[in-house]
C-alpha cells in the first residue's frame, strides 16, 4: 500500500499468512477484501487512509506489508 496513489481507492489483497501484524490490521478493520483510500502522507513516510469512513496512520513498515490490487475494472 505504500506505493497507492493518493485519492483512489484501492482493494487489500488477501493476505498469505497469519501473525500478529495482519491480526492487528484486521482488528483495525484493515483486511482483505476492504477497499481503502489513502488520503494524506506523514512524517517518516507514513500515510492515513480512509477505511469505511475511519482515517488510520499506518507507518511505513506496515504500508510496505499490506498489499494492495486495483478496485475497478
């Protein structure tokens, strides 16, 4: 997701496995199948995306593990 464009919406991939960090996302409601939009970039090379109307700052570390596909045809 850290290579996303700002303003379109993007769907998350499914992920490949389970551990803690792709637990942690989809208690933040950040799972596979949920379409996000990234809204702003921030210090560090962090963005916040907009998922179902929530925004959430995710670092870069994260942003690189979450992987994205185009929502549209």
């Amino acid at each position: 997701m850290d290579r996303a464009p700002f303003g379109v919406t993007v769907r998350i991939a499914p992920a490949d496995r389970s551990d803690a960090l792709e637990r942690r996302l989809a208690e933040l409601g950040l799972r596979g199948g949920v379409e996000v939009r990234c809204l702003q970039r921030t210090a560090g090379g962090g963005r916040v995306v907009d998922v179902a109307g929530a925004r959430i700052a995710l670092g870069r570390e994260v942003l690189q593990r979450v992987r994205t596909e185009p929502t549209g045809p």
